[in-house]
C-alpha cells in the first residue's frame, strides 16, 4: 500500500470514529439521536402459513422495503434482529419522513397482492440520548422505542412525546394521541402518537449526500491546472444519472448534491479515473486531488454551506475517496475497489476507497511531498532550495545550530511523515520555530516538519558557518558534532549577525571594515560571500569563497567553502565544478558524510543509478539521519521509484530485526530474572532497557527500530553475560560438592568398623545422585535450571554438613576404639615383660647373687618382699608407660 494512503490527523475533528472505545467510555459518544424501529406484524404465524423459504424472502423483502428510506433520508441502519429492523437518525423529521415512506413503500407492496406475498408493518420512533459506537447504538432511547413498539397496530408509525416536540412542525402529519392499555409502568408514564400524513406531501430528503473533489493546488498546480479545467468543462460525463445540484467553487473545487446516496462514490471514483487517464504520470507521484463523500444538511437559502468540511481536509488523503461514517451506510462500492475502514488510532474516523491491486510507481513510493516542498516563484533559495523565498528571507537564518528535526523525524511511522508533511506543504503559511522553540521539545508536526527540511542543506546555510566560527579543529566530524560556542564576537561576528537579519547595508559596512582590519580573515571573506548571496551576486560570492578558501588554516574550513562553491556552481549550472568540489572534499575527507550524500545525488543524476543506490545504502548503514534525508529531499524526488524501494527494503529488515531481538530479549530477561531473581542488581539496566523497548513498539518509525535493536541486543549480550556467571558459579558448587562426597566415600571405603557405618552410605549416594542432576543441568547448559540447580547446590551443600557430622562422629569412635585396643596391648606386654621379670628372672639373678656376694644375703623371703615390690610398682609404671604411648599415638592421628 503506497504511503499516500495512510494520511492521519492526530487532532480530533467532526468525522472522528468511535469505535475505538467500548459502549460508555467516553462523553463525546452520547448523542441526540431518533431511533426508528420496524415489526412485520405477524411474521410468526406467516412462517407457519408458508413455511421457512417462504418466510424468509418476506423478511429479506422487509429489510429492503425498510433500509432504502432510512438511507435517503440520512439514516444509517444498525441492526436487522430477525423481523425488526433497527435504524438511527440525527434530524428528527428525517426519520419522520423515512418512516412515512417505508409504510407507503409497504402499502404499494401490499396492493392487489396475495395475502402469503404482503407484508403489514408497524414503526416506532423515539428520540433522546444514546450512545453511538462500534456501529450500534445503546441506551434507554433504544430500549423505550422496543418496549412501545408492540402497542402500535399494523401499518401503523407512532412517536413518542419527546419525537413529537421535534416535529411538531411537520405541516403534512397529524398527530393523534394513543392511550394503550399497558401494566408496564413506564409504559403507563409514555405519551404516544399516531401520526397519519397526506398522501400528496413531498417527503423528499433535506438531507442529501455531497461529494467534494477539492485540488491540492499547493501539490501541483502548473502540472494539474489543465487537467482540471478539462474535467471541469466535461463533468457532466462523470455521472450516468443527473445529481440534484453541482457547483463549482471559487477555489475550483466541484461539488455535487445527490438525492440518491448511491450515486456518491461512483461519480467521484469517475472523477480519478478521468483525472489519472489524462495527468501526466512522470510529473507527479499522485493525483492532487482530496475526494470527501458526506451526508447531511449543505443547502441554506438556496445557497450551499461547507463550513462542516473545512476541518475535514486535514485528514483526507490526496487521490484517494473518503467517506464519513454518516455517508458509508448508503453508499454503492464501484466495481474494482476496495473499502478500508477507519483505525480508531489514527483520529480519521473515515472510510477510503482504494483501487484493488493496483499496482504502479507511486505504490512504490514511501513520500510524496518533496517537489511540494520547493515549489515557487523565486529561483532555489541557496541555503535551502525552496523556491517560496529567496536568500534573503530564508527562515533558516534564524534557527539554532542545532534543531534534531531528521532526528524527531525518524521516530515517526511512514504514515505519519507524511501526514505532517502534506500539513506541511498545505499551510498557506508554513510554520517556522524560532530558535527558543527549536531549542525544546514542544514543537507542532508542522514545525518538526519545517526543521527536518531546513536541515538537509545545513552545511550550506548560515548557522553552520557560526560552528566553524572558532573551532581550530582539524577533524570535520568534530565540527558537526559540537554545540553552540558561547565564545563569539567582534566586528565580523557582528556582520554576519546583521546578514542573519537581512540588515544589508550595515552588514556590508562593517564587513569593509572588518577586511580593511583583517585582510585575508577566512570569517571575514565567508561573510562577504553570504553577503553577496543575499544580494544575488553569485559571481562576488564565487570570488569571496575561492579567496576564504585559500586562506582558510583548517581542513574543516576548506572543506566547508568548497561546499559552498559547489552549492554555487550546482546554481549556476556548472555541474562539473560542482562535482570537482565534492571530488575534492572526499580527497581531504573521504569520510565526510555530507560530501558522500551528495556525491550519491550527484551519481543519481549522471545516471549511475546502481552505485547510487550500494553509496545510499552504505550512507544509512553508517548513518540513520541519511535515511530520513534520502526519503524527503527534494532533489530525489526524481528517482523515488530507486531510492524508496531501497529504503522500504532497508526499513522492512529492520522492522524484521526488531521484532525478532525484542521477542528474543524478552524470553531471555525471563530467563535473567528465574536465575538471578527480581530483586538483582543486575537486572536493573535490562529491565529499563525492556521498558524502553515496550515504549518504542508501538512507533513504527525506522530510528525505533534501530533503537529497539539496540537494546534488545544489550539486554541479549546482558542474559549471555548473566548466564556464564551463573554457569562458573553453578560449576564451581558442583565441584565443592563433588569433592566432598568423593573425601565421604573414601573414608567409608576405609573405615575398619562396616557394622557402624549405618545408613551413611545410602544417604551419600542419594546426595550424589543429585549432584548427578546439577551437572547434566551444567552439561545441558539450560540455563532457565541455573537459579534452581544453584538453590539446590546450597540444600546439597546443607545435607553434606550433617553427613559430614555423622561421619566425625564415626571417625572419633574409630580414633577411641584404637587408642583402647592400643593401649590394652601394650599394658598386656608391659605387665607381662615385668611379671616375667619379677617372678622368674629376679629369683634367679638373686640366687646367683649369692654365690657372687655372700655378703648380702638373699633369702627367699627377702626375695618375694623384692619381688612384691616390682610387681606393683613395675605394673604401675607399665600401665602409665602404656597409656603414654598410645595417647602420643592418638594425638598424632
């Protein structure tokens, strides 16, 4: 679908939809309204008489018989509820009238007719408040109307007292009051009317269906302005049936009033088939001309008044059908189109009617105002290239350094570009910002609109040369990114502020001055050029700027006067100068983006389309704002059918991309937040990268898809940070508790006393066999498992702290039993080794004794006393020798 074809107003105005909003949620959906109601009496018993087939053509019958006159009276038809139908009206003796013609329709039915093909139905009309949305009405006004219409005989119209006093002016009806006889209490309260008419009365429609072709003459006039007039002096052909009235309007607008509804939208759609069969289809992307089908009141006095419609032109779209909700119901759809309905977003509130399928250019094409843009009297201006003002009165003079108009541009849909553009373009006075304006965010459309334009010939314009005014860097890129220098003045400074004024002669003073003082200043002969632009010297201006050239002491400043001796050879038609500059400047800086951009348009032009084409691509991927450039300048405009297709391709993968990373980047912040938690520092930053990514969504614009990639791609790169953090960390628990299980088994293996051991080797194998489950987590690397495995590392880790009790406590049993066995074996040998001592070695080493010395006498009772006394304190020091020896042994252990 071409981009023409998404036109919006995001400001509200009369043709505005409803059906957006559910049934009572906003004030603006109550209305006064009449509510007609129809009843085939009897239709019961005739499904009995007859039989369903038959039965069913009388309700179809009833339905038409029905629908026609709520049509051509202004009435739209709600609902068909079996053998009833619903309808609503905003003029009260409208549906009066309508509801007179549906009996009399009924009546001529019912003449002379078998009784199985007549059909007798009675009408009700109520008027009051109701709510109007989604195509269906609510409200006490419609549940009274259901509620008296069974009280009504058949051919038979009554009204309620609040209709009554509506139309009590009705000089063809006569009211007469009814008193049913009713229980219900509201009913009891109603005061009704039977109204019979006369049968001569003109009952024609007040209300009338308008179809308005307007030109777009700010889009094209010298390319339209005949086509028109031809369609003017032949319109008669464009209807098969004579319309009620035509006019033609001092605006050259046509519009025509049709009693029949149907006859709207086939005469307009003739209209745009004349007007595209015979435009030149080279010269403009789209047919200029707004097309607005309308149902209701539009002849005062015998005048016609549209004042309704003034509101309505900033929404409908240049070569398109429009049609308000009022208007659809009665319309006939012309063979070979399609219907698209309002968006409750877009504010329209308007039905269009577009050719189905077709195919062409301009379906081809993203934007459609760029010649618009500059279209003019004047030569192109040179800051800007708008041919509505020359340099003098160039409103970019007075703008700030630095307005990020592609910028805000970017973030818009395709639809809304254009919508403020076309806004743009039509505005008898175009918008400007001042500079405090430009300096802040509370910029209309219509202004962003302005800045993006002034913004794509900046480099040639006043404000950039104030950039470079005390910048000594070397570096152009340097030079476009900085800010305002706030350091500036003196006699120069202040002639080039009285260029930006338009204050000529002194400017011309005080810039002779400044030259007689600073002969060869590069700021000096910069200002003399621009001076002379604003004179329309261009030959001075040449001069001036090949001498700043020559004296300027800085790539940037070279760079920026060969810019604008190109921009002055491109006017003047020397096209090989110009391109010689550009040549050049790439030479000094073969990435300087301006210089590339216009070499691509200088390549366009040659006929290089395909190069062209690979450098804009290349120009995008390295810069988003050339994206914008390239989709509004003026000077593409004669090669939208390459550049768009291009940049449609660039938007569409990127719309992709985005879609696809911030469905990846919300499944891994899911994953981010079960492994780290919700409350994790961490997770900070790509939870407010998720938010913006939710905010920018709904935009549509190229730069939100860009933006959307960025972030999602940082909250991606965070989850893959996050999850090798949280592996390392899952490893290194997986390996502590393997390590210690493996420390348990082996002292199990070990351990001398089985019997003891218990359960501990079972609850260990339990242990491992869940450790099992955190490495196959590690080896699967799933890493949604990773918080829980972590959980689960701490339970384990918890579980082994009791195991490893249990097995200290083994192990000091064992230690005890060894120390005991230990020492029990040594006091045995060390008590024995002194028994056998003292009972048998000393007995014999003292009998030897006496026969060695016979001095002492050792009998055997002297013995024995010696022996005693070795015995108990042999055994004495034996036991403490043997508990001294295996303690040493148990505290080594």
């Amino acid at each position: 679908m071409s981009a023409q074809q998404h036109l919006r107003n995001p400001g509200g105005n009369r043709f505005a939809s409803n059906a957006a909003n559910p049934p009572g949620n906003r004030r603006d959906s109550i209305r006064k309204i009449t509510v007609l109601f129809t009843d085939v009496v009897g239709s019961s018993n005739y499904f009995k008489a007859y039989g369903d087939l038959a039965g069913r053509e009388m309700l179809r019958r009833h339905q038409e018989l029905a629908s026609q006159p709520v049509i051509e009276h202004g009435g739209s038809v709600v609902k068909v509820l079996g053998d009833s139908v619903m309808a609503y009206f905003t003029e009260p003796v409208e549906a009066l009238k309508a509801a007179v013609k549906i009996q009399k329709g009924f009546r001529g039915n019912n003449n002379g007719k078998d009784p199985r093909d007549q059909i007798r139905v009675r009408i009700g009309l109520h008027f009051g408040e109701g709510i109007v949305e989604r195509g269906d009405i609510y409200g006490d006004v419609v549940n009274i109307t259901a509620k008296f219409l069974p009280l009504i005989q058949g051919e038979q119209i009554a009204v309620s007292q609040e209709l009554h006093d509506q139309v009590s002016g009705a000089t063809w009806a006569r009211f007469e009051r009814l008193n049913p006889s009713t229980k219900n209490e509201i009913l009891k309260r109603l005061v009704i009317y039977r109204v019979d008419w006369e049968e001569n009365a003109a009952l024609d429609p007040a209300v009338m269906t308008l179809v308005v072709c307007r030109p777009v003459w700010s889009l094209a006039r010298e390319n339209f302005e005949g086509v028109w007039k031809s369609l003017l002096d032949k319109k008669e052909g464009l209807w098969s049936q004579t319309p009620f009235r035509h006019f033609t309007l001092s605006d050259g607008s046509l519009a025509i009033l049709f009693k029949k509804p149907s006859l709207a939208a086939v005469t307009a759609h003739n209209a745009l088939a004349f007007l595209k069969k015979h435009m030149d289809r080279n010269s403009l992307p789209l047919i200029p001309l707004q097309v607005l089908i309308d149902t209701g009141q539009f002849m005062e006095a015998g005048e016609l008044t549209l004042e309704r419609f003034e509101e309505a032109w900033a929404v409908v779209n240049p070569g398109e059908i429009s049609i308000t909700p009022a208007a659809f119901g009665g319309i006939t759809v012309p063979d070979g189109v399609e219907i698209v309905e309002p968006h409750g977003e877009s504010g329209s509130g308007l039905y269009r009617l577009l050719p189905k399928g077709e195919k062409g250019e301009s379906d081809s094409l993203l934007f459609m105002f760029q010649n618009a843009m500059v279209r003019g009297d004047f030569d192109h201006c040179f800051y800007c290239g708008d041919r509505r003002h020359r340099p003098v009165d160039c409103p970019s003079k007075q703008l700030p350094e630095v307005t990020h108009g592609l910028e805000r541009l970017g973030y818009l849909p395709l639809e809304k570009i254009n919508e403020i553009f076309f806004g743009y373009v039509n505005s008898a006075q175009r918008p400007v910002p001042t500079s405090h304006q430009g300096a802040n965010n509370a910029l209309t459309p219509q202004e962003t609109a302005a800045l993006s334009f002034f913004e794509l010939k900046k480099v040639f314009q006043l404000r950039f040369f104030r950039m470079l005014w005390n910048s000594q860097s070397n570096h152009w890129n340097r030079i476009t990114a900085q800010n305002e220098d706030p350091e500036r003045g003196g006699l120069i400074w202040i002639g080039q502020d009285c260029i930006r004024v338009s204050n000529l002669s002194q400017a011309e003073t005080v810039l002779e001055n400044a030259l007689a003082k600073f002969p060869g200043d590069f700021r000096a002969l910069c200002a003399n050029g621009f001076l002379h632009i604003e004179k329309n010297d261009l030959r001075r201006a040449k001069k001036y700027f090949k001498l700043a050239l020559e004296n300027a002491d800085t790539n940037p400043r070279k760079i920026f006067c060969r810019f604008l001796l190109s921009r002055l050879h491109e006017l003047c038609g020397e096209t090989a100068h110009a391109e010689d500059h550009i040549r050049k400047i790439l030479f000094m800086d073969a990435l300087c983006s301006e210089a590339l951009y216009v070499d691509m348009i200088n390549k366009f032009k040659r006929g290089n389309r395909a190069d062209a084409v690979r450098k804009l691509r290349k120009l995008v991927d390295g810069n988003r704002i050339y994206f914008v450039s390239a989709l509004i300048d003026p000077e593409l405009a004669r090669y939208g059918s390459l550049v768009h297709p291009e940049l449609k391709s660039i938007m569409k993968r990127a719309g992709n991309q985005a879609d696809k990373l911030s469905q990846i980047a919300v499944e891994e912040m899911e994953v981010i937040e079960r492994v780290l938690g919700n409350e994790a520092s961490e997770i900070r930053t790509p939870r407010s990268y998720l938010e913006k990514i939710k905010e920018l969504s709904g935009e549509k614009g190229y730069f939100s898809y860009l933006d959307i990639i960025y972030y999602a791609t940082a909250i991606i790169q965070s989850a893959k940070r996050s999850h090798e953090r949280g592996r390392i960390k899952l490893n290194k628990a997986y390996g502590r508790l393997q390590d210690r299980i493996r420390a348990f088994r082996k002292i199990l293996v070990n351990y001398p006393y089985p019997s003891l051991l218990g359960s501990l080797p079972t609850d260990i194998a339990v242990v491992q066999k869940q450790v099992d489950q955190i490495r196959d987590v590690i080896r699967r690397n799933a890493i949604g498992e990773f918080k829980q495995a972590l959980t689960q590392t701490k339970d384990l880790a918890r579980v082994l702290d009791k195991l490893e009790f249990r097995i200290r406590r083994l192990e000091g049993l064992r230690r005890w039993i060894a120390f005991g066995t230990d020492l029990l074996k040594k006091t045995l040998i060390l008590e024995g080794s002194i028994a056998f001592i003292s009972l048998l070695l000393f007995p014999i080493v003292g009998h030897y004794l006496n026969f060695v010395l016979p001095e002492f006498s050792f009998s055997p009772t002297s013995i024995w006393k010696y022996q005693k006394g070795v015995l108990v304190l042999g055994g004495a020091s034996g036991l403490f020798l043997a508990f001294l020896m295996s303690a040493k042994k148990f505290g080594d252990t």
